[in-house]
C-alpha cells in the first residue's frame, strides 16, 4: 500500500520521517512481537520524499510505502483517537491512501525483508559522501620497489627506485580519492575530452602494509605505499567501445580488468609494484591524511621526514634478458630458484648481475646435484636478513649453517613439486613442495626419477593470491581470455624451459590450478608431450563431441592418488547396475582389501595400525572411478565394478594399479555448519538446540585447559589438529603415566609453557571455526561414506529372497567404529541424514537406523564399519509422505549425491534437532551438456583451454551459495523463500558445470537481496570489518556468532601451570621422569642408560637439519608474502594458520599444503630415530626406543635452540609408540 504524507517540515530530511513512522509502527499499539504472523520481526516499510522544484530537501510531501495489512492498521490506528499522530518537528503528518499499487519487487520486500533501522544508513551514507567529495590531482604516478643502498656509509634505511613514471599535468589527468563502500583508495586517470580510454589504479586497504605521506627535496606533497601485493588496474571506454571479440556479461558491466596500464608498464609490472604518487598541490597532503583519518582507512597514514627515491631502473629490458641467458646455462632447478628470487622480490638485478653471480656459481660447482636445495633455503635467509646484512653476506651464512645438505626422505606416493602462481600481472614461483603424486607422474617417475621436475602446478589467482572476484562494473571477460587463455593456449618459458598445458583433476579445477609440463625424453616411451601423455589415457572417441566431458575424464588420471596393489585383468569383471542405487559403487573381495590395506600401512610406516581396517576404498583404476566395499561372499583376489564406475575405455592393458584416492578407516565426527543451521531452523528446530550445542561445545574448547584428555579430544574433534605430529596420541600416552595440566590426587603437573601455548592456539582456532562457520560438533553423530545395500545383487544372482536381510526404503544402516580398541556402535532408531552443503531444505531427511543385523539371514552389510549403507529402493523414508518419489535412490535427495564417495552427515541420538517440518527433496532436471556444433571439428585441447577460462570466469557456486544465505536470513520465508528456491537450483546447476560445460548464467537471473545491509554473523575475520555495514540477525546464526569471543593470541591462558625453561633441570622435567624407568626397563641393564641422552652424535644434525626445513616451512606457507609475517611453531604443529583472512578456504588450502610439508618433515625425522617403521620386531623396537630417548635428552638439554620444542615432540612421539608397541605402557589412566 501506498500512503501519502503531506504537511512534512522542510527541514526534517528522510532520516527523520523515517523515526517518526518507526515509533508508530513499531509501537505496541501496531506491532505485537508475540503474534506468531510475525515471526518475531518488526515490519519493515519505506520512505520516498517528494522531490522539490525549488531545490530543497523535499516539497513537504513523502509517500509510504508498507505491506496491505499494515497499512489498514495504520488508518484504524488513526482514526481510533485523535491523540495517535505521526509527529516530526511538532509537526503532526496528514495520511492519505494513495490507491496506487507498490511495484512487485517492493511489496516482496517490505512483506519479507528485516527491518533495519534508518540510522545506520544515514551514517554510512555520509560517510560515502565525505569520502567522495576529497579529490586530489596528481602530478606524477611512479611504480618501483624498495631497495638498500650500497653505499653502507648512509643510514637512510630503504631507499625508493623509480622504474615507471609519468606525469599528469600537461598530458591527461589523474586524481586520488577513497572509496569508503570498498574499502580501497582509487587513482582514477584520464580526461574524456581528449582520450579514448578512463584508466584505475585499485589498492586496497588490506594490501597496504604501511601507508607514508610527507614532502620530498623539492617540497613536493607525497604518497608512499609499502604494499604487501600489486593493486588492481581496470579501464573503460569513453566511448562504450568493447573489445573485439567479448560480450558483456550485462549492460552495468561498462569496465575491464588489465594486467597494466601500457605497454611500458608491462615490462616491468611483474616485478616492480610499489607506488609512489606526487601531488599537485600542497595542501592537498592534510585533505588526504584528514580523510583517512575520517573514513578509518587501515592502515591509517604516517607523516615520514625523508623517502629517497632514484630512477635505478633495475628491470631494463637488457637486465631481464642478461639473467634469462646466465640461468639456462645451468640445472633447470637451480634456475626456478634464481628466477623466484626476482619474480618473488626477494633480489633485484643488480643484486644478481654484480653481487652474486659468481658466489652462486659457485654453490651450484660446489654443491653439484643438491645445489637447488640449498639455493632454496637461501630465499628463506633473503626473506629474513636484518636490514644491514648484504645479499652477499646472507649467502655466505647460509653455506656456512649448511656446510652439507640432503632433501627430506619422501612417503611413497608423494613428489616434490614445483608452483607458479599466475596473477594478473606477475609470475610468482614457490617450491619445491611435497605434494601428493598422481598415476600420471608416477609412470614417468618409475622409469627415471629426474622426469618429475619436468611437471609444474599452476595455478590463476589475483594479486592477493585469493580467487577471482569482479566487483559491480568489471568484466573479467576479457582479461580471462587475454592473461589466463593465453597461458594456456600458449604456454610459458621458465628456467629456460618451454611448458605447455597438459590437464587439470577434477579438485584442481576449482581451486583453478592446473598442471603443465616440458617436454622431455623418457628411457621407455621416447619423446613425450602434453599431447602424447593424453592420447595414452585412454580412449576419449566418444566424448569428443562434449569438451568439458572430455577434459573431466582426462582429469581422473590427474587425481591426487596413493599406489598400493596391481590386480590383473583376471581378477575384476563389470556387474550390473541396481538402477540409480548403486550409481558409483563396486565390491571387492576380504582378501583383495586385506592386500590393499596392508600396502597402505607399509606406505605409512604402520602409522595406522591402531585404525580400523576400511571397508571401503575411494579409488581411481583405469578408466573407473567411485569406491569399492568389501564384500565377504567374494572370495581370493576379486573385484566387481559397475558400468557406472566407467568413465572411459582403456584396452589392451594386462595389470593396472589399483590407487587409493581415499581410504575410510575413521568416522569423522559431524559438525553442523551455517548452510544447515538455517535449514534445520526453517524446519522448525529450535534455537536452543543450537545454542545447547554450542555451548557444550564453549565449555568443552575452555576446559582443554585443565585436562590433557580433554585437550586431546578437542584436537581430534576439530579437524585432527596435531596430526601431523601425533600430538592427541602422545597426550593419551601422557595421561596413562599419570600426567595432567595440573596437580590433583595422583595426577602430576606437566608445567610446559609450550603445551600452554598450543592449548591456546588450539582455543582459538576452535572458537573460530565455531563463530564463523557455526562448526559446532554434534555428539554421537558421525560423517560417513554413503555405500549402497548389495543384498538385491544376491537376490538376482539367485538367493532366495527370504533369506537376505535387505534395507527398506527409508531406513539406513550405519556401524561406527573409531580404533581398534573401540567397541563398534550400531545406529538403531530415529536418525537425520543430509549431506554438505545443504541448500534446499528437501536436502536433509528422516531415516531409520536399523540397527545390528539379524543373524538367521544373509546379510551384504554385516561386519561393514565406517559407513552408511543406503537402500537399494526407494528414497526417503515413506513415513515423510514423500512416496511418490518413486525409484529414485535416497543418495540423490540429499542434495543431488551418488555413491562415488560422497560423504553423509547422520545424526543420531539427538532428538532436538528432528525438525518437525519436512520437506520435499528437490528435483532438478538433468542440465544440458555442452556440444559441439554438427558439422564442427572434433574437440582439441584447445576447447579444454577455453573451457577452463570460461570456468574460471563463470565459477560462480561461491557466490550463489552465499547469496543464498544471507537472503534466507534476511527473509520472513527463511530457506522456503521464492528466492532461495531459485539460488538452490542455481547451485545445483552450478555444482554440475564443471562436467556439463553449461555455466550458470546470472544475468537478469541472479537474485538480489532484500537490503544491503548484510547479517552481522557475515562479518569478514578481518579487523576493521564496520558495524554499519551490517544488522544483527535474529536467526540462530546471529546469536550463536555473537556468543563467541575469541582469545588475544599473542597473551597466555590464564591459570595456566607453567615453569620457566631456565629452572628445569634436563631430564628433570616431570615427563622425562615418568618415562625413565620404563625406558630403562625396557632399554636392559648394560645398555649404556647412563650416558643415553648425554652424548647423541645423531641429533645435532638431526636437529640443524629440521631447523632449516621448519624455517622454510614457517616462511613460505604464509596467507601474505611479507618478510614480517610468518607462522609461528605452534602454529606448524598444530596445523593451523590463525591470520585472518577474507577467504578461509585460501587459508585452508594454504594449512593443507603446509601439513603436507610439516607431515614429510616429521616423517624424515622420525625415520631416521626409528627406522624400522611398523615392520620392526622386538629388539628393533627396543633399538628405537633407546634412539629415541638419547633424542629425548640431547633435547632437553638444548632447550635454548630454536623449534627445540616441537623437535622434542617427535622423539617423545617415537618413545611412546615403542613403549606401547612393546607393552610397557599402562592400559589404562593412572
């Protein structure tokens, strides 16, 4: 309805007629917050002032605009007494019905959305304008890089190189301003009168490390910027021209992402990206740092006395190509090192060309084949050397800390290999890297171990080294196409060698990383390529036609895979398919999984031992893909795959690997998150069972303080923190020798400051996760890989009916066993399944847990663990009168899952999260696949190359996904809104892109939200996120985030009992003393106990040698390449980075890949205190254990040396596992 307001004061503005409407409708006369119709949320409405002729805020007229209903409350109200008025400025409003309709898209807001008070709008708007009208010319813009001056007589600190100027006076025009919506300062260049094209120069706030202004020799006004990555370049036409060949992806998209502003700046983009701006006028320095000050930039700008800036011009062009002709003289991996060190910023040319040419010459003769290693570890002295110490200098000191260097032992299945980051306008090198191998590289490696270095990962990512976003007007359609498509199609020089696209797996590619290769000669197959590696996949004839097909089966060899067992051709055969139910799933044989299981141990030096042998296997096999169960009426080496499984035909092959993508010998707990919090809400549970939850869960985080076995359960619960170094397990181990955080009965106080500060590290980490993912771990729940019931395959191999026990539609079966020294648990009752993420709320169903299984019948599913077994019929369970669902298979309910390794959240044993409301699953109709045109040639590499441009342009499941949830928090209607139910079916398209080739189109198709203000749970992990932009949420998002603070990391826990390291006596220590007469036992009389410990010549270099790898570690698996900022050891043991981020899963990309480094650390190590592993008998134990100790106490008496602590942990790891293997630890607590 629209009501119109006449007799306005003229001085009161919008703001104002807004307060006054609210105290009516929102009073209690109008709104009654118990009124279920309602939903608790004050009712929203808008305000349009009438526009004046004469200029002013207003003509005295506004109309308002409010939902039907409470419009006609409204004029009851008044016409009730002639006391109820609408007063603004003592002035009372005259209301009259304006019998004109609100437009759609209103009255869906004002009937669905949250209100949000005027008041936070008018803030944020002036300070939009403020920000806006400060525009300050330039006169010249210089990009360089910061640089010590030879001349060590100075004391100047960095000096400033020009390596790119121009001036904006007599030729074209630039201006500085803020953006305070974006959070960004904006150099905006160019004149419409006199140029064809408007240029940006973007910096946001979270890449300035420092922010200078002052005034240079010639009393210039200055702005300096120290930043941590390049800013962003963007133009537009005067014109509305677009480049040739692209479509708009709309027509607000006016704007193009560009790698640089000109050809000149290109050449030296990649390496010089500092800023230096000179301004036009002088008192414009105090508009800018005023400013600054009024919008809260951060940093905020700091008034410095002298900056010198010279043109060195250190990235001339004869410079660059002097270094490219010196590095492919030499071993190519001592050439990706010297190249990082430039593209890196870590040196300059002159550093290379004049000061240590001929000292790296000289490490590379001196060094020979392990000369790569220590170059490597020379970028991490770079990254860290005191201001006054030489580049020269550093080299020399890092040959003498490294007089000899090995590589870290490597677990089978795994490469060192080499990253290139690709960013709009540089080429960043990392490396190398343990990384997961895969079938292909492994095949060349088997035939000459040096072919590895010949394969690279890629990966496109922008300056920040976060995911390609593009904000309102920017189309990213062009740079994609320019910067990425050209890599790929043509390809890159690096270290003298030419690489060339060859494929990407199915993960990378939403990552948007790839692998590339060189070419090169192999010993067996000759010269191979990209093109001849993927001709020997297999046969692709019939996907030929369908690119991103095409390219998704090329990828399955690409998989991140472990080896284990070759099965020949006589010992697997295809078998039927249950319709949709078995859709990904095969069997094999007890004996078959007992060889595979028994591979994998090996692999892991019986690490696993404890673990309960899988039932199921995720696995890639020639041209198959999904898991395989065990199937206990298989007998000998047997495996039964679906055609389902059958990506593509390979022929001709006698024996193929079997390779483990992911093998599931431990349940993992459940955690709810955001997207099924909000679902579960919408379906009527209750906040406090989430808020129950939560709480148990706070109680639990803050107790890890006073107990060790709590603090090991919450590593185990949140994500397996400490994994790496078996941490959970050596403080189970702790625990049995009557060890704790404090003293109490017969518990004796271990008083470690490190424990202290990894339980602090720990909190936090889980205090973060639970505030902004709502990760809150739900009891007695488990997240299982969904099987599929075989008992009809019996059943059509000819057993009677009757005597299989087969699951009913509707009901499950699930057995959980967390070790081998755990009782299983069998599920038996009311449970909920759903699998992650949940979008619609159909996507989470009632099931039926059936409990152990009869022992009269044959039973397909008897003795599996660590699963979820789903009917062969059917869908949800027909008690949710959803029965007319058919044959289709409960797997595709939950959110469009299969049984190739989809995982599925059950909870069970939680009768407060059954929502009472259900919901249909969703059903979607198969998504049309990209074909080629009739008459078209057959799809190349070329396709896959645009493929992967056009994916990475329209990757947009992210967005959707987020859309989604927010407009479900913003709505009356929840996840049941119109709106949500058009995202939901967007992400379903969206999840299905990377196979199809249809990408999502968002034009004129995406919704929009409601307001946009944005949730408060929404608030980014950054400091600086502004209250303004966002409203509290009534929903249980919003309080269980405003439940949550997080610990200072930088202060220790309170209470906590710790001793100084300069008062503990070595081997004095209460761990060393409850150890030592068990290890003495152990260890025998006339072992030499006396003297274990004191003389160790092993653990010096031991030590030296994790040291430089922990050094690298802490470095260079950063979320920001600065030499200021790296992890801390607590940090590396636990696995965890603690910097905020915008991004998490950048950050959790980035943990991953440093427990993969740390993991290959820790495994070296130990190998080389116990190397024996998990097939050591006896006395190898006993030779372990007494290693083991001397580590132990050469440590304990070196407490002062660096990464000491967590080195210490490692060989108290290997003592524990001994004396546990050799039966000498309690089995139970103290």
């Amino acid at each position: 309805m629209e009501i119109e307001l006449k007799n306005v004061d003229f001085n009161a503005d919008v703001y104002d007629i807004y307060e006054a409407v609210e105290l009516v409708l929102h009073g209690s006369d109008l709104y009654d917050p118990r009124d279920q119709r309602n939903k608790g949320r004050k009712p929203n409405f808008e305000v349009i002032p009438g526009v004046s002729p004469a200029r002013r805020i207003h003509n005295g007229t506004a109309i308002l605009r409010v939902p039907i209903q409470l419009g006609k409350r409204l004029f009851r109200w008044l016409c009730d007494s002639p006391e109820n008025k609408i007063i603004i400025k003592n002035r009372a409003l005259r209301l009259f019905n304006a019998y004109r309709e609100v437009p759609p898209d209103v009255a869906y807001r004002l009937e669905k959305a949250l209100y949000i008070e005027p008041r936070k709008e008018k803030l944020r708007k002036e300070l939009e304008d403020k920000a806006r009208q400060v525009r300050l010319r330039i006169a010249k813009i210089q990009f360089g890089v910061w640089y010590t001056p030879s001349d060590s007589s100075t004391n100047q600190g960095r000096s400033f190189s020009v390596e790119h100027e121009r001036e904006y006076l007599s030729q074209s025009a630039a201006y500085v301003n803020l953006v305070y919506e974006n959070s960004l300062i904006c150099i905006d260049i160019g004149q419409r009168e006199t140029e064809e094209f408007n240029y940006l120069v973007l910096v946001k706030f979270s890449s300035i490390r420092r922010l200078g202004i002052g005034y240079n020799t010639l009393k210039q006004p200055f702005i300096i910027f120290d930043l941590y990555t390049p800013p962003s370049f963007e133009r537009k036409s005067y014109n509305n021209h677009v480049p040739e060949g692209i479509q708009r992806k709309g027509k607000h998209k006016t704007r193009d992402r560009i790698p640089a502003l000109d050809d000149v700046h290109a050449r030296i983009a990649p390496y010089a990206y500092q800023l230096r701006v000179i301004l036009a006028n002088q008192l414009d320095l105090l508009k800018f740092e005023a400013i600054c000050h009024h919008v809260k930039c951060q940093p905020l700008p700091t008034r410095v006395y002298r900056v010198d800036a010279y043109a060195m011009r250190f990235f001339r062009k004869d410079f660059i190509n002097h270094i490219s002709c010196w590095i492919k003289t030499m071993d190519w991996k001592n050439a990706f090192q010297i190249e990082a060190y430039l593209r890196c910023g870590l040196l300059n040319t002159h550093d290379l060309l004049v000061s240590l040419q001929k000292p790296i010459e000289d490490v590379i003769h001196d060094y020979d084949s392990e000369a790569s290693e220590l170059l490597r570890l020379f970028s991490v002295a770079l990254r860290t050397r005191s201001a006054s110490e030489t580049p020269n200098a550093c080299l020399a000191r890092v040959r003498v800390e490294h007089p000899t260097i090995k590589p870290l032992k490597l677990v089978q299945g795994h490469i060192l290999c080499h990253h290139v980051v690709i960013t709009p306008s540089r080429i960043l090198l990392e490396g190398p890297y343990t990384t997961q191998s895969n079938r292909v590289i492994r095949r060349y490696q088997d035939n000459n171990p040096t072919l590895v270095e010949r394969f690279v990962r890629v990966e496109f990512r922008d300056e920040d080294r976060l995911a390609y976003r593009w904000e309102g007007d920017v189309d990213g359609t062009w740079f994609l196409q320019q910067r990425v498509g050209g890599i790929l199609h043509e390809g890159f020089e690096l270290g003298g060698r030419a690489f060339e696209f060859l494929a990407y797996s199915n993960s990378s590619l939403r990552e948007h990383a790839v692998w590339f290769v060189s070419p090169f000669h192999d010993p067996v197959e000759g010269f191979v390529n990209a093109e001849s590696i993927r001709a020997s996949l297999g046969d692709f004839s019939k996907l030929l036609r369908t690119p991103s097909k095409y390219a998704a089966r090329i990828a399955q060899a690409f998989t991140a895979t472990d080896p284990s067992v070759k099965i020949r051709r006589d010992e697997w055969k295809e078998q039927d398919d249950l319709g949709s139910h078995t859709d990904g799933v095969g069997t094999i044989s007890p004996e078959l999984a007992d060889k595979i299981w028994e591979a994998k141990c090996r692999a892991a030096g019986n690490l696993r031992e404890s673990r309960v042998k899988p039932s199921t296997y995720q696995f890639r096999f020639l041209g198959y893909k999904g898991v395989v169960v065990v199937d206990s009426r298989l007998k000998g080496i047997k495996m039964r795959l679906r055609e389902s499984q059958r990506k593509f035909p390979v022929h001709n092959v006698a024996e193929a690997e079997f390779e483990i993508a992911r093998s599931f010998d431990y349940p993992n707990k459940v955690h709810l998150n955001r997207p099924a919090v909000m679902a579960l809400e919408n379906l009527g549970v209750n906040k406090k069972a989430f808020m129950d939850l939560q709480n148990e869960a706070k109680r639990r985080i803050y107790l890890a303080s006073d107990s060790l076995k709590i603090f090991a359960d919450l590593l185990r619960s949140h994500g397996g923190l400490g994994g790496e170094f078996r941490l959970a397990f050596i403080l189970e181990q702790l625990v049995k020798l009557g060890l704790d955080f404090k003293d109490y009965l017969d518990k004796e106080a271990i008083r470690s400051a490190f424990l202290g500060r990894l339980v602090r590290d720990a909190m936090n980490h889980a205090l973060r996760e639970v505030k902004f993912k709502a990760r809150i771990p739900v009891p007695h729940s488990y997240q299982l890989v969904g099987v599929a019931d075989e008992g009809h395959a019996y059943i059509k191999e000819g057993v009677e009916s009757d005597k299989v026990f087969t699951l009913k539609e509707g009901f499950i079966y699930v057995c959980v066993q967390e070790s081998a020294e755990k009782e299983p648990i069998y599920f038996k009752g009311q449970c909920l399944i759903s699998r992650s993420p949940v979008i619609h709320p159909g996507d989470v169903q009632r099931v039926y847990a059936v409990g152990k299984p009869p022992d009269d019948k044959i039973c397909f599913f008897r003795g599996l663990k660590n699963v979820v077994v789903l009917p062969a019929i059917g869908g949800p369970s027909p008690s949710t009168n959803l029965s007319s669902l058919g044959d289709r298979s409960l797997a595709s309910c939950l959110a469009g899952g299969d049984l190739d390794g989809d995982t599925y959240d059950v909870y069970y044993e939680n009768p407060a999260l059954l929502p009472p409301l259900k919901a249909r699953p969703a059903e979607y109709p198969p998504g049309e696949v990209w074909t080629l045109a009739k008459g078209r040639r057959d799809a190349t590499v070329d396709d896959i190359c645009d493929f992967i441009v056009e994916y990475i342009n329209s990757d947009v499941m992210g967005l959707l996904a987020d859309r989604h949830i927010i407009i479900a928090d913003q709505s009356k209607d929840g996840v049941f809104d119109e709106r949500c139910m058009k995202l939901a079916e967007l992400c379903s398209k969206a999840v299905d892109y990377p196979k199809n080739g249809k990408r999502v189109e968002l034009r004129n198709n995406l919704p929009k939200t409601l307001t946009k203000f944005k949730p408060d749970w929404h608030k980014a992990e950054v400091t600086g996120a502004r209250d303004l932009d966002y409203y509290v949420s009534d929903r249980a998002l919003g309080h269980l985030f405003r439940e949550i603070d997080l610990y200072d990391p930088h202060k220790p826990l309170k209470g906590f009992l710790a001793t100084s390291l300069s008062d503990i006596v070595a081997l004095e220590d209460p761990i060393s003393r409850a150890l030592a007469p068990l290890v003495q036992y152990m260890v025998g009389p006339g072992a030499g106990w006396e003297s274990l410990g004191a003389v160790n010549a092993q653990a010096p270099g031991l030590h030296a040698r994790y040291i430089r790898e922990m050094q690298y570690i802490c470095m260079t698996h950063t979320l920001v390449d600065a030499p200021d900022v790296r992890l801390t050891e607590e940090e590396v043991v636990l696995g965890t980075i603690l910097a905020n981020c915008t991004q998490p899963h950048w950050r959790q990309n980035r943990a991953s890949r440093m427990k993969l480094h740390s993991g290959t650390l820790v495994g070296d190590i130990r190998s080389h205190i116990m190397p024996y592993g998990g097939t050591a008998a006896e006395p190898q134990l006993r030779e372990g254990l007494r290693n083991g100790w001397a580590t132990w106490g050469w440590a304990q008496r070196h407490r002062d040396k660096e990464f000491i602590e967590s080195f210490s942990l490692i060989a108290l790891g290997v003592i524990l596992d001994c004396l546990k293997r050799l039966g000498a630890l309690p089995d139970t607590c103290q």
